[in-house]
C-alpha cells in the first residue's frame, strides 16, 4: 500500500507538516481512496477508471489495489468494504509521512 502514497507524499512534501496540513492531505487522499473503491464496488470496469486517472500513477495504484478486493452484492457489506478501504489508505498516508519524519 505504501506505492500507492508515497508517490504524492514526495511530490507534495518538502517539509514538515503542520497538524491540520497532514490531517487534510490524508483526508483528501482517503476521500479519493473511498471514491475509488465505490466505484469498484458499483461495477465499473478496471479500464475505465485507469483511464480516467490521466496517467496518475498514484491513482492507478490505488484502483489496482481496489480491484484486489471482492465485488460484493451486499449493500451492508459494500459500505463496509469502502470503509475499510478509506480508513486503510489513511492509515497508510499516516504511516508514510511518519517514516518520512514529516509528522510525529
């Protein structure tokens, strides 16, 4: 997971960060990753999404890892699984800047 953030952590990090810059990057950064994993979950192709990103590496790694996990039909289970993925990627962002010594 942490090929998928560290990309954009080293491009947008020169510094440390103050609480509410990281808070806010990894926030963004979940909130793309929930979008993502919704649309996974609703059914659209793999091609479409990667070709959506534009050539953004750090987004097509975060879709390859979303089409790593299930298709559920489950409604309960589909929320849940975009949480997971959300909180996942959040967990991750904070983890990197951590090993980059840019919070602490």
């Amino acid at each position: 997971m942490k090929k998928i953030i560290l990309p954009l952590i080293f491009l947008s990090i020169s510094s440390p960060l103050q609480a509410n810059d990281w808070r806010a990057l990894c926030g963004d950064i979940s909130g793309l990753a929930s979008q993502v994993m919704k649309s996974r979950q609703s059914g659209i192709p793999m091609s479409a999404m990667i070709q959506a990103t534009q050539g953004d590496s750090m987004i097509e790694n975060m879709i390859i890892s979303a089409f790593e996990t299930p298709r559920y039909s489950s409604e309960k289970v589909k929320k849940r699984t975009i949480e997971d993925f959300r909180d996942k990627i959040y967990l991750e962002c904070i983890k990197a800047l951590k090993e980059q010594n840019k919070i602490k």
